[in-house]
DNA sequence: ACGTGTCGGATCGTTGAACGACGTGTGGTG
DNA sequence: CACCACACGTCGTTCAACGATCCGACACGT
C-alpha cells in the first residue's frame, strides 16, 4: 500500500490532539509552579507573609500576574489570603488535618475497592513502583525523598479510580498535608514505619485481595491521622 | 452563683472566634458567582464564547478583575480558556461524563457506607428534606426544581462523610454535571424516575441500613451515567 | 499606669490604558 | 481550486494610579 501523505498527516494531528501539548505558557501558570514547589520544599514555612512588591520585583513579574497565581494556589488551600493584610502560607490546624483525612479514608480505601483500574496492571505496577521509591530513598537516607515517595504511593492508590479530577483533587490534599508535615518537624522517624505499611498494601492489591488491602488503608489513614494529630497539639508553640 | 463579667466576657471571645464572619467581599469572587449562576441556570448554554469587552461593560467591572473571576471559573472546569482564543462555557463529552461518574461512584458510597455522620440525624436530615424537596418540585411541575433538589440529595449524601473539602469537591462535580444536562436537553423526564430511587436510598439511610443504601447509590450512579451517555451519543448533532 | 481615641504609613483591591503576541478571516495569485 | 500574505480582532501582560482598609505609634484622659 502507498504512505498517503493525507492519512498519515490526519493521524498524527490527531495524536498531537489528544497528547495535549505540555502548554507551560501563562507566565501566572509557572509562577504559581514556582511558588508552590518553594513551599512545599518548606523554603517558605507556613505563616508567613508574601508581600506583594517584593515577590513582583522577585520574580520579575508584573503586580497583576503575581496575583493570578496568588489567587490560584489561594485555590489550593496553599496560600491563604487576608482582605487587606496579603497572602500568607496557609497554617492547617488540627481541624484541617481532621476534615483531610476524613475525605482521605473515604476515597483511598473506596479507590482500591472500587477502582475501575484496581486490577490493571499498569495502574498496580505503579503503586509497586512508589513503594520501590521509598524504599530506595529511605536507604539513602533521603527523608525527604521518603516523603515524596509516600505521597507517590497515595496518589497511586487514588488512581486506582482511574478518575482525573478524583486525582487532582488528592494532589491538592497531599500538597496540604505537606504543609502540616512542615509544622510537625522533620520527617526522619515519621515516615519511616510506613515503608513496610506501604509493601504490605501493595502487596495486597498485587494479590487481589482488594478488601483486605482496603481495610489497611484505612486502619494505616487512622493511625497517620492520629499521629500528624498528636504531634500538632503536643509540640504547639 | 453571681454573674461573672469577666468569664462571660471571655466565653463570648470564644464563640465568635469560631464563628468566622461571612468576608463576602471581593467583587472579583462576587463577578465568579453571577457568572457561574447565569451558566448553570442554562442562559449561557455550554460553547458560547465569553469575549472580555462585552462582559467587562455589562458587568461594569474592569478586564483585570473579570479574568480573575474567569481564571476561578476555569479552575472549576465550568469554563475552559483557549490560548489567545477567549473564555468558552465548558461542553463536557463523554470523556469526561465517565471521569466524573468514576469520581462519583468512589466518593458517594463510600460516604454512606463509611461517613463519620452517616448515622448524624441532622446529616441524615438533609438528605430527607432534599427528597421531600424533589417530591414537591415534582407536584408543581417544576423541573427546574427537581433537577436542584437532586443535586442538593447528592450532596447531602456526601456530606454524610463530614468533610468540607469532600463537600466542595462535590460541588465542582455536581455543577459540571448541569453543564451536561444541558446538552441532553430539558430535564423534564430525566430526573423523575429518579425521585423514586432518592426516597429508597433515604429509607435505607434512615434505617441505618447503609451497606445496603450504598450498594443502591452505587447501582443508581451507574444507572444515571448510562442514561446520560446514551442521550449524548444518541442525541450528537 | 492603663485604656482609649486619633493620626500617619503601608499595603491591598480595583481601575483604566497601553503594547506586543497570537489566531482568524479575507483577498490575491499560481 | 489550492495556497500564501496581509490586515483585523482578541487575548496576555504590564504599568501607573486612586481609594479603602489595616496596622502601629503617639497623645490624651482617667
């Protein structure tokens, strides 16, 4: 058969539509990147005050622009803004990490149950690689990569569901509790025990045995609540 | 016992901390909220183009003030923005009637079977009241009505897990959903066979019976989402 | 000395205008 | 009929400016 210019043009503008390019334009857009991944990696702690002139001058960007991407990690429960007073890192009370982990026990354990892709493989195969992750890290000694790998882990597990917004929206909670972990000092031995949580739950859903790997879930999200609890209220200022 | 001011002063300090004033200010967030009733509403039907000027004039707020309420709408999916294009009320396809059906099928009977108030009275009053709410819609013909009582049932059922954050969440889900609704046309004979269906679900709440309500919940989403796919398929232009 | 009222400085919320960049449609040409 | 160039409209971004509001400091009266 002849190589149809035509056909073959049609289907790779039709790949190219449907792999959305990455789109990393809107100046506000990376801003907003930007700030996020300064806060997450706790370089700004939670409470402070971001001025509006010297993050503008900071980042070499106009006032307008800066507050788009205010008002979009303001979104994300990241920043949180004061009429009048600015924007500041958002400090999650014991009440916040409540209502998280009240949204997390439901969907996390309903994802390994329920989820559409809980026997796919591709979608195991990445709760598999989270917990590789971690412990690779742990080995190192990269506590913080230990952190990252278990908000991998989690994700993964929601992306069971194979829903797009149900996994956005567990990014938004992962990125909260990172502010939270930030409060409650360094992630040495808090992450820690949760290596061998994460291999078992793995191990699991490998197996199939979704209702059991669900009911750890959700006795692991009690427990970590507990804890991120305690150490709130116990090392309060 | 003698009325102490001092203890009364400092136990009135203490309920109004917790009762955050309203803060309903900023014209931006008040912009968002007229545009996102004018679109769920169904006078901006889902395609229309949102050109800055006109909506600048008409609103009588300025270009700057009205992107941001643009940016908060999108962040809602409510709208979607084409680079150097302009604003669009969002049209939901298939894609992504089955992304948030998958979302919902997680999130719903999950809250029955597992929410911390799903044994709450009042909780479990909401999701009466909205029944009853969609009964007397129905009465009066008024199907307008019974599509909002619906949405509002859905969203006491999540409410019964006592999470804000899942609660909002739902609320972005259940609005996008409108925008579907809109498409397959009116909701005359959509929504009645499902009022029958909401008062078994709040029977079953009611008798704490909520292994067997969620499984019904989760029968019921999966039903609604092959109604509405089929009326998207079925009825493409 | 303590609490209260007033004042000034600083910042935010909002506006209007401006320039460059990009997509779209039109019209001409082979 | 297909293709290319150009002008037009719109968005993305920036800047300067004006009120509104909050915070801190100071002076005053009790």
């Amino acid at each position: 058969m002849t190589a149809d210019p035509d056909r073959a043009a049609q289907a790779a503008l039709a790949a190219l539509s449907s792999t959305r390019v990455a789109q990393t334009s809107s100046t506000a857009e990376r801003v907003a990147d930007a700030l996020r991944e300064q806060v997450v990696e706790g370089r700004l702690l939670p409470g402070v005050r971001l001025g509006e002139p010297a993050f503008c001058e900071a980042m070499r960007v106009s006032r307008n622009t800066l507050r788009e991407a205010f008002s979009q990690l303001v979104a994300e429960r990241i920043l949180v803004r004061e009429a009048h007073r600015g924007v500041f890192v958002a400090t999650p009370g014991v009440t916040d990490v409540h209502d998280v982990y009240r949204s997390r026990r439901i969907v996390e354990p309903a994802a390994v149950r329920h989820g559409e892709r809980a026997r796919d493989e591709a979608a195991i195969a990445r709760v598999r690689d989270a917990v590789d992750e971690g412990r690779s890290a742990a080995a190192a000694e990269d506590w913080a990569g230990v952190a990252d790998a278990n908000q991998h882990f989690h994700r993964a597990l929601v992306s069971l569901a194979g829903s797009t917004r149900l996994d956005q929206q567990m990014d938004l909670l992962l990125a909260e509790m990172r502010l939270a972990f930030h409060r409650v000092g360094t992630h040495r031995d808090f992450h820690e025990p949760y290596l061998e949580r994460n291999d078992a739950v793995a191990a699991l859903v490998e197996q199939g045995e979704l209702e059991k790997a669900a009911l750890e879930v959700a006795d692991y999200l009690a427990d970590a609540e507990a804890r991120i609890v305690a150490s709130l209220t116990g090392a309060g200022p």
